[in-house]
C-alpha cells in the first residue's frame, strides 16, 4: 500500500467515524479490542503491523469524540483503556519472542555452514580446509590502522630540571608577610629568656663580624623541623618587640640588624607592649628549603 492510498484510508475511515453514534463506537472498539485479544494468541512477523493498525482506529474514535460524550458513555473510556493494557501486554510478548530468537546459537550448527561455505567456493579439493577463501570476506569487518615510521627512530627525551629562581621564592615568602591579630605579651621566663639572649648575641656577633645585616629566613630557617622554625620566628619577634633588633626590606630579601636606637626609644615610650608574628606555613618552609639549601639550622644551641 503506497503513501497516498494509506493517507486516503485513513482520510476515509475519519470521516466513518465522525458519522457513527456513541453506540456505533462502543461496538466498534469492542471489535477492536478482541481482534487485538487474539492476536496475544500467537504472536508472527504481522503482530506489529496489525496492533499498529487497530490502534490507528483506536486514536481516530477517541480524537473524534467529543469531551461531553465521554463524560456521557463513560464505557467509550473504559474500552480505550483496556485497548492500551492488552496492546502493552502483546509489545512485551513480541519482545521476549524477539529476544529468544536472536539469543539461539549453535555454535556447531555455525561451524557446519562456515564450513560448507568453504567447500562451495573452494578451487581446489582438499582435504584440509581452504581458509583463504574467508581472507577477502573476513579482513574488510577489521579496521586496519595506517603505519608512521621515523628516519630518526624513537629519541629519548632529555630530562628536564627545574629551576628555581630564588628571588621570586624569597619575594613570594615575603608577600606573605602580614600584620595578623595583636599577640598579647607573653611572660619569658627560665629557658625562653636564655634562648632570645643567646639570639640576639648570635645577630649581634654575625653583624659585627660581616660588616652587612644577617638574612632573616637564613636566621630562622630549621632545614629539618617546621615547628622550631616556627619557635625562631617566634623569639625574633620579641627581640623586635622589645626594640633590640629591627627588620628591613633589602630590596631582595628581609634583613635584621641589631639596633641600641630604637631599644632607648622603647624603653622611654608609653605604648601599649604588643609583638607581630610574621606568617608562614608548611609550604612556604618547603619552599624556603628549596632555596637557601641549608644543611643545618643557624639557632642551634644544643650542640
């Protein structure tokens, strides 16, 4: 049946159903209903084409009656609806029929044909089975790659170090830097007291001696403990407190120098005795690590 003759069926089935009365439609949708009953029954190539069919017809009736009608033949709806279940039922059977046919191989079944397929287009009588005659079906289903070759052959690419440049390290640790909350005074006594001495006559020493202020992260810096790093920065920020040394911007990096100035100024003024923390964490030390490369720690009075 081409296009223009199942339009004008259809066309003309409409215009049947526009002229039939309610009860007309409820005979017909019976029909309907028990063509597609039977069809659960035994179920072939057709079964698709027929449901699709009597659903067609089924949508016509329903498109063509009116909302009061319904309302009115109440059954109309009921019929429609046991229309939709059977019809569901029956795509569910076709669908495990369908399901059970392509599941079923024999593999010896396949093997036979594969093998009398051979013989029927084999040249030459052998014994032995003549598997070129498969190459030329076989080798178009596999996906052939193309092949690159290099005159140079494979090259090993070189190891490539990294280099870390030391001024922007000291300035990215520098950045850092901040004034965080005001860190009321700590009372120093025993052993604190002794460490921040022994310190402060560590810069003053290294000054002298050097003629040129002593590196800050060189002083605190602990190659092997991040905590007593923590501690040095600590210690450095009472002496700076108290107005012993002082910290300064060098440009590359951040110096101390021990200053007697600014500790009479100190002692004269009135001002609340509060110290500043300079900030530093875990992967900063690393980093500092990285660049001073230091083999043992400045502060340390143990050995």
């Amino acid at each position: 049946m081409t296009e223009d003759s199942s339009s004008s069926s259809g066309n003309k089935s409409r215009r049947e159903s526009l002229l039939l009365s309610p009860l007309q439609k409820k005979e017909k949708l019976r029909s309907i209903l028990t063509k597609v009953e039977c069809l659960e029954d035994s179920i072939t190539d057709m079964t698709i084409e027929t449901l699709k069919t009597c659903m067609n017809e089924t949508d016509e009736i329903d498109a063509d009656t009116s909302l009061r009608e319904k309302v009115q033949n109440q059954e109309i709806i009921l019929l429609d609806s046991e229309m939709m279940h059977v019809s569901s039922r029956i795509l569910q059977s076709y669908k495990r029929s369908l399901r059970d046919i392509v599941s079923v191989y024999d593999e010896v079944e396949f093997a036979h044909k594969v093998m009398n397929y051979i013989r029927q287009n084999s040249n030459v009588e052998t014994e032995t089975p003549d598997w070129s005659v498969l190459e030329s079906e076989v080798t178009k289903l596999f996906r052939v790659e193309p092949q690159y070759s290099s005159f140079l052959g494979t090259l090993e690419p070189l190891e490539r170090k990294e280099t870390i440049k030391r001024a922007s390290i000291v300035k990215a640790a520098k950045a850092q830097v901040k004034r965080p909350e005001n860190v009321t005074t700590v009372e120093k006594e025993g052993e604190s007291i002794e460490l921040t001495v022994k310190i402060y006559k560590l810069i003053s020493k290294y000054c002298k001696n050097n003629k040129k202020p002593l590196d800050y992260f060189r002083l605190v810096l602990d190659p092997t403990d991040f905590g007593k790093t923590v501690q040095n920065i600590l210690q450095i920020s009472f002496l700076v407190r108290d107005g012993h040394v002082e910290i300064k911007d060098s440009g590359d990096a951040l110096v101390i120098v021990p200053t007697k100035e600014r500790r009479t100024q100190a002692a004269t003024e009135e001002r609340p005795n509060v110290q500043n923390v300079i900030y530093l964490n875990m992967e900063q030390w690393k980093s500092l690590k990285d660049v001073y490369r230091l083999e043992k720690p400045m502060i340390d009075f143990d050995t």
